[in-house]
C-alpha cells in the first residue's frame, strides 16, 4: 500500500472515531475501524475518479454520512 493511501486510512480512522465520539456511540475495535476507513477510502477515490472532486472532502461527507 502507498504512503498516501496509508495516510488517507489513518485520516479516516481520525474521523471515524471522531464522528463515533459525536454520536456518543462507542467505537468498534481497531480492525473494524481499520476496515471501514478502508472502504471509505476506496469508496471516495472511485468517486473522485467520477465526480473530479477532493478525496479527503468526499472521505468527510462520507463519514459524516453515518449519522444518517
């Protein structure tokens, strides 16, 4: 894995555990977190390949999707 990716993981692990924090909600356990950062990533590079826009916003709004 590349560095950028690897920081991109570490990003969204941050924002999880912050949102999760946020919602008063426990956070799941590293693996888990480290899973679900995982597909977020994944998740906004094929959006930004689609959409042309910042990964790290579309990692927020997906992030911040889970409140919904």
């Amino acid at each position: 894995m590349g560095f950028f990716k690897q920081q991109e993981e570490r990003l969204a692990i941050r924002f999880l555990r912050w949102q999760y924090q946020k919602l008063g909600k426990a956070a799941s356990n590293e693996d888990e977190l480290r899973r679900q950062a995982t597909i977020i990533v994944d998740e906004a590079h094929r959006i930004a390949r689609e959409r042309g826009q910042n990964v790290v916003s579309i990692m927020k709004e997906l992030i911040s999707n889970l409140r919904k």
